[in-house]
C-alpha cells in the first residue's frame, strides 16, 4: 500500500557534508520553476500508519468506566505494574543469553586462533591461521545474515525503528516476536562474527519488542499459544509498554536505569505523565539488577553480589595512590574537552556523512537485488575486516615496555576481572618477554576489553599505533553499519573515539609537558565526544556515561563534551538515527516546528477533500469506501440543509446551522476554491482536478435548488468512491464540498469490526434492535484487525444500515481553521493523535489534519506555496 514519492537530495561534492537540501517532491519543483539535476537521486517513500494515544470515549468505554469501581482500578494497576517487572527481567534474560552466548563464541574463536598464531611463529604458518580466523568470522556472519533474511526488520541497531514506534510511527513488524529472536541471535553471530558492531542498541530493541508483546499474552508467530486477557489493547497501552521496555534495554546494556528512562523520554515519546516516568524506571531497574544478579553469579560465582551491572562496562576511573599529582582532571582540561567535542562533532558528521552516500548506495544498487546479494555483501565485509585486523595485527603493532604498575594503580579493571577464561588481555604476538604488541591488544580482543585497556592500561600506546587503529576503526565501522545484519554502533562509536581521545592524551604528555594529565579521562571523553557526534543524543547520553563510570565528577565534562559536539555535528548534518529514518521517508515529527511556521494556519495545511459516512449508513455504502479508500478513519458527518425535514433516524445528530452560516466563516468549499485559484499556475497534483475553468471566483448564494439536487443525493454514494469517475465533471464545488456538520470520528478497525460481526439493522426497525458490541469485542482482534477485502459479507443485506454512533468518538480533538501551525503541531504531538479534524465556528468540519500534514517536507512546500501566494 506504500505509494513513490520523489526527494530531491544532495548530489556530488561536498553538498552532503555541508548541511541536507530540502527534499521536494516534482509537484513541487515545478510550482518553484525548479527541475532535477541529473546528480540528483530519487528515493523512495512510504506511507506509514500511524499510531493513536488518544483514547476512543464511545459507549463501550463508558460501559467500562460505569463498572469499574475503586478496586477494580486498583487491581489494574498492579496488572500493570507486575507486567512492567516482568518486562524489566525478560529484558534482563534476553541480554544474559546475548552476553553467555557471545562471550562464549569469542573466548573460542581468539583461544584457538592465538594458539595458532603462537605456534606458527615458529614455523612460519600464519597464512594457515588466518584462515582458522576466516573460517570463524564468515560462519559466524553468514548465519547472522541468514536470520536477518527471515526478518529484515531485524537488521541494523534497531534504534531508528523504535525512536519511530516511539514517535507515533508504526513500522511493521518491528515488535513480532519474530524479530527479537532473530535480533537477538543474529546479533550475537554478529559480535562474535568480528564485524565492527556492538549488540547494545539491538538489546534496546529487543526489550521494546519483550514491551509490546508480553502484555498482549498472544503472539502471530504463536497462532496457538493465546490466552484470554483482553486488557491492554490500544496504542495507547502498548506504546507505554514499548516505552519501558526499550528503557529496560539500555539499562541492560549499559547498567544505566536512569539513562534507559531519559533516552525513552529522549528519543521519541511525545506524550509522557509522571505515572509512566515512574513505571519506566522501575522496569529499568528490574532490568538491570535482573543481568547483573546472574552475570556476577555465573562469572564470580558469588551469587547476589551484584558487581558487573550492564553489558558494557567501564571500571573505575582512580588515579594511582603513587601519583601524588594526579587528577582525573582539572579546570584547565575543560578547554581541551571543548575541542575534542569540536573535533568529535566533526568527525561525527563525516562519518555520518559517508554512512548517508553507502546507505543510498545500497538502496539503489543492493536492496533491488536477490536476497543473496545482501548475503554475499556481509561477507565481503567481514572478510575485509577480518584481513584488516589480522594483517594490522602482525605487521603494524609495535612492541610496548610493560608498566610494573599494570596491575595496580589506575589499572583496577583489566580483561582478568571481567573474564576467568581468558589469562591476559595484553597481547605478546612478535614481541620479546616484558613487551606487548600494542596493535593486537586492540585489535585482537572484544571491543569491550580494547575500551577498557584504553581507559585503564597504565602502559603507553604508540600515537601511530592509535592513528592507524582510529582510521581503519573509523572507515570499517561506518561500511559495516547498514549492512544486513544485526548491529549496534554504541560500541564502535566509543572504542574509535577512546583511541581519538588516547591519541590527545599521548599527544599532549609528549610534546606540550603536560605529564599530570589522565590518559583514561581524555579517553572517555573522546569517545563521548564521537559519540555524540554521531547520535546527537544529549540528556541521555550523559547520564548513560556517568552511570556507567560510576563518577559523578565526569558529569561536567561529559556534558560539556556531548553538548558541543552535537552543536558542531548539527551544523552539517544530522545524527546517524535521524538519517536513517529519513531515508526511510518515515513521517517522523521533531520536538517543535520552526518560527516561520506560525505564518501557516491550519486551513493551509489541512486535506479538505474529505471521504465521510453518516451516523445511520447502508452496508452498501460502508463497503464500497473501506474497499475504494486507504483512510484509516472517517469523519462522522450530516449534511446541513436549510428547512429540511428529518432524513434519519437519531434526529439528535440533525443539524440545521446552515442558516447561520456567515460570509467570514471558512467552508469547505470556500477553502478549496481559494486553493485552487491560487494555484492555477502552480499545478499540483494535489490539486490538479480542481483547476478547472468552471469555477467561479466568488461563492455563490445558496438556493433551494441546490438544496433540493442535494436532498435528492442524500443516498447516492459518496463521490469519489469510484477511481474512474472525476468528480469535477459532474459534481459542482458545492456539492462535492458542501457543508458537513462534525459529530464524530470512526475509525477503519471500527467499521470492519462492526460489519464482520454484523452489527446492523434493518430499514423498517428501528436503531434500538441493533446488536451492541462490549469493549472487549471491539478490541478482541488488536493489532491486527481483518482486511475489509477479506471478509465473508455474502450473508448481509447491502440495503440494512450500521448505526454508528455507538462507537464513534464523539470528542476528538478539533482546532479551528485559523488555528497557527505551531499550536497544531504541539496538541497533535503531545497528545500523541493520528487525525486531528478542523471545524469551523459553526459545527462545520472543513478537514483533516494527519501527521503527513506535520512533517518537515510538507511544512515547507506549504510555506513555499504561501510565499508564492503573496
């Protein structure tokens, strides 16, 4: 159901690294006078449904709310509250079995392939080992594409796909059950494959996913397995339950609870209330106490103890007791932090820069391919990779004196404390006794021990050692990301920006004097500020940082550091998230829109070409506009006559305003002859079909006879009903937009719900004997409600009549027509809506707001069409 819609993008040269170009669709381009250049590339751009926050208050609801007393809404909280802790250790258990299974699979790997690699030193054999060290990475990414072949959602971090779901943006099938068991197998392969990804942004979504689908009890993998728990089916619930549970995946990760509830508030829920903020960080500190209680106990064998709290830990930063000079830093060093943050929201840009051009690279000239071709381009990764490391292992390292402080001082956390199998995580390869080659112990470890020798190795590293290091890290992790299999970028983000940060601090301690500097603290601070510059997360991030190295004297710098690399980054482009997903053509709204904006009101930007239904109307009809239109919900309407008698049943929703209709008020028709006229020599396609010559320049009076043609119609089917009959030749302006008083909205689940159960009545009873459907009758088949072209109708009356009033919402939010864009925008996002009617001052619904109306592109085309208006 997805429809193509061109943007144009930067083309060659620098443009891309120089700040994004609005993307314009031809309609556009053509009312600009402006055309595509030939270096211009078309993307391609879907249509996603959106979520809906706003509760549905019709009749079953208040049935619910008339039998729910005070102890019945206690025993749903604590449902609530117990499904958020079971969230939080689910989340846990899906990261033991990442961490077991990975730690598992690596000691295996660099055990044989060092064993290897010492012995045929001697014999001269290495070739042989480097193909042991092929042998494991190519397996190991071959099934980690495989999974992602069975779900392609499943690839990448998963962050974008959830920073959407949070946002209000449904992506399908990114929280089945499916995906997180291809999530978090494939990542695992992934880490232990050797590619150049972490597996901490694929547990955020794998604990979103653990969010979602738990609470629903049932699972479309699990036809079988269903339980009869019919509460919390909504948008509404499940993205609360999505919200907590993608929190629970960053404390996992990074034993951050407090990071998990900022990065969920972050990152994309628009509507929050303290109650949620509460549940989040209860079910991120389930999650993190539920993998830290059996990481210690397997690891340490001390059951409780609680000492390896996240995924990714950082040790603790201390100085030597010897160092009577040392400090973890200064007053002074925050000048140097500044420029590391330049430094790093630079290198951030770039290499979200050349991320962006492989991305679209891949989308023109990879995706339109066989599957295969993503197979064979993740191997080609990891087989360069692999020769990469292997080659810069045994040719560039340098031998390094060993320090006699190595295992004391500031050197509290090496690889011993973290892993008993492992004997050392320093690396001899080539070097005589008491000396260690610098370029393996990075390269020829897990990610997570090459960080903490980074942070924490008292020993030096050589600053060519670290240049080489920092740009081969750098070119292979932004190839990787992207490619089709599961991976993080928290992982290699830091561990290239520690060996940025390294590389200062040996700088400044060997040509400028300054020996009383930290080497681990200028380390964490690089990677912060890589980090920063790639993501562009702020709050988050620097109390994901803080926690994770357990120093509350970090938090200045840090936050210094994040701040100023995202100013940097975000003067040429965006973070890596926010292209992705822009890439993806996915509606995603920002925080808030632009000041130029308020020049807009919502009757320029609403769809005043409306599809409608009648609170009494025939099957007939009902199905020929679920199955000639892709809306997903429907204004409630009548239509407004002047002394017309009753035409329908519920007489209470007859409205005769029309009499006090004003020549200043905004109608429908009035608002699509003033588009039309000033877009006569702007042809869109969104208004092609109403410039026409027959359109007169002011409003014609209403007469009865217009009236009477309109009456006469009340039961022809609504225009436009049929793809293959203009409605401007035979329709009038005002007929096709004639006045509709506003009673309601109906959503597409609803009317197919209702007309799969048939619920209807008959023309010669009355709307009393229609059957009544409960709440959890309505909600029974969420999230998947059956397709209207699927349904049986054969034993229904086409003439019987649905009454819909019932279950209708007869209090949506509603703006006026000169409501500013900014207001628009804020009560559509906060309140986290799907459709947003405009009605006039007198009941009158002259059209719809969606979030397609609110996005970045659609905005500006508006204000163009605005200024072109002028």
């Amino acid at each position: 159901r997805g429809r193509w819609r061109k943007m144009a993008r930067c083309g060659a040269g620098l443009c891309c690294c120089c700040g994004d170009r609005e993307s314009r669709t031809p309609e556009e381009l053509t009312i600009l006078g402006e055309t595509h250049e030939e270096e211009d590339e078309i993307l391609p751009r879907k249509d996603y449904e959106s979520l809906d926050y706003d509760r549905c208050i019709n009749d079953p609801y208040l049935e619910i709310l008339e039998s729910m007393d005070n102890k019945k809404a206690q025993k749903y909280e604590a449902v609530k509250w117990m499904l958020v802790f079971a969230i939080g250790v689910c989340t846990g258990l899906v990261g033991l079995f990442v961490d077991f299974f990975v730690r598992l699979f690596t000691q295996l790997k660099f055990r044989v392939v060092q064993s290897s690699v010492e012995e045929c030193t001697e014999k001269g054999c290495l070739a042989l080992s480097l193909l042991e060290l092929l042998g494991f990475n190519l397996t190991f990414v071959f099934l980690a594409s495989l999974l992602v072949l069975i779900q392609p959602v499943a690839a990448g971090s998963g962050i974008p796909e959830i920073k959407c779901y949070l946002n209000g943006v449904k992506v399908p099938g990114v929280v089945r059950l499916r995906t997180v068991v291809c999530k978090a197998m494939g990542v695992l392969f992934s880490v232990a494959g050797g590619l150049f990804v972490g597996k901490e942004g694929p547990m955020i979504h794998s604990g979103a996913v653990v969010g979602a689908g738990l609470p629903q009890f049932q699972s479309i993998s699990l036809r079988k397995i269903q339980f009869n728990f019919p509460y919390f089916r909504s948008d509404r619930d499940k993205r609360d339950f999505v919200s907590a549970g993608a929190a629970a995946g960053v404390a996992a990760a990074f034993g951050a609870p407090i990071g998990g509830t900022l990065f969920s508030l972050e990152e994309g829920s628009s509507f929050w209330n303290q109650g949620l903020t509460w549940k989040v960080l209860f079910c991120s500190m389930a999650a993190t106490f539920t993998l830290n209680f059996f990481r210690s106990g397997i690891q340490f064998g001390s059951w409780g103890s609680f000492q390896l709290p996240g995924l990714l830990n950082f040790g603790e930063f201390k100085c030597s007791e010897s160092d009577k000079k040392c400090h973890l830093w200064t007053a002074v060093d925050l000048g140097f932090f500044i420029l590391m943050g330049i430094v790093g929201g630079l290198l951030g840009a770039t290499f979200n820069c050349l991320n962006k051009r492989l991305a679209k690279y891949r989308m023109r000239n990879v995706h339109p391919k066989p599957k295969l071709v993503r197979v064979l381009e993740s191997l080609l990764v990891s087989l360069t990779t692999t020769v990469v490391v292997f080659l810069a292992s045994m040719v560039l390292g340098e031998c390094r004196q060993m320090s006699s402080s190595r295992h004391s001082g500031n050197d509290t956390l090496s690889l011993q404390d973290i892993s008993e199998d492992v004997n050392s995580s320093i690396k001899t390869f080539f070097c005589p006794n008491e000396t260690y080659n610098d370029m393996a112990t990075l390269f020829f470890n897990p990610q997570e021990s090459a960080i903490l020798q980074l942070f924490h190795q008292d020993g030096t590293f050589s600053p060519v050692t670290l240049s080489l290091f920092f740009l081969l890290y750098f070119l292979l992790s932004c190839w990787t990301y992207g490619i089709s299999v599961p991976s993080g970028l928290f992982v290699p983000s830091l561990l290239c920006g520690a060996a940025f940060g390294r590389l200062v601090a040996n700088l400044l301690k060997s040509y400028i004097g300054l020996d009383h500097i930290y080497s681990g603290t200028f380390a964490l601070i690089g990677a912060a500020a890589f980090l920063g510059g790639v993501v562009r997360m702020t709050i988050s991030l620097t109390v994901i940082l803080i926690e994770s190295t357990n120093e509350i004297t970090y938090g200045l710098p840090i936050m210094i550091t994040l701040m100023v690399a995202k100013w940097t980054g975000d003067f040429f482009n965006k973070g890596i998230y926010d292209i992705h997903v822009n890439l993806r053509g996915v509606p995603l709204l920002e925080w808030e829109t632009g000041v130029e904006m308020d020049k807009l009101r919502a009757s320029d930007i609403m769809e005043p070409n409306l599809t409608y239904v009648y609170p009494h109307t025939r099957i007939q009809s009902l199905v020929s506009i679920l199955r000639t239109t892709v809306h997903h919900a429907f204004p409630v309407v009548t239509e407004n006559r002047g002394n017309e008698r009753e035409f329908m049943k519920g007489n209470q929703l007859i409205s005769n305003n029309i009499k006090f209709k004003k020549s200043s008020i905004l109608t429908r028709a009035g608002e699509q002859r003033k588009r039309s006229q000033s877009m006569k020599s702007y042809p869109s396609s969104e208004l092609r079909n109403m410039c026409d010559e027959h359109i007169a320049t002011e409003e014609p009076p209403e007469k009865e006879d217009l009236l009477q043609q309109m009456l006469e119609r009340r039961y022809t089917p609504y225009p436009n009903l049929y793809p293959d009959q203009s409605p401007s030749e035979e329709w009038t302006m005002e007929e096709r937009f004639r006045p509709l008083t506003f009673h309601g909205l109906i959503l597409r689940s609803q009317l197919v719900t209702l007309l799969d159960r048939g619920v209807c009545y008959s023309e010669s009873q009355s709307s009393a004997s229609q059957p009544r459907l409960s709440h959890a009758e309505m909600s029974e088949d969420y999230p998947r409600y059956p397709d209207i072209h699927d349904l049986d109708l054969t034993l229904l009356n086409p003439r019987m009549i649905v009454d819909v009033t019932p279950y209708m919402n007869p209090s949506p939010f509603t703006v006026s027509p000169n409501t500013h864009v900014s207001q628009v925008f804020n009560l559509f996002r906060t309140m986290g809506l799907r459709h947003l009617p405009v009605v006039n001052a007198v009941g009158e619904v002259v059209g719809i707001i969606t979030r397609h109306n609110l996005t970045h592109e659609f905005l500006q085309a508006r204000l163009r069409q605005h200024y072109q208006t002028i």
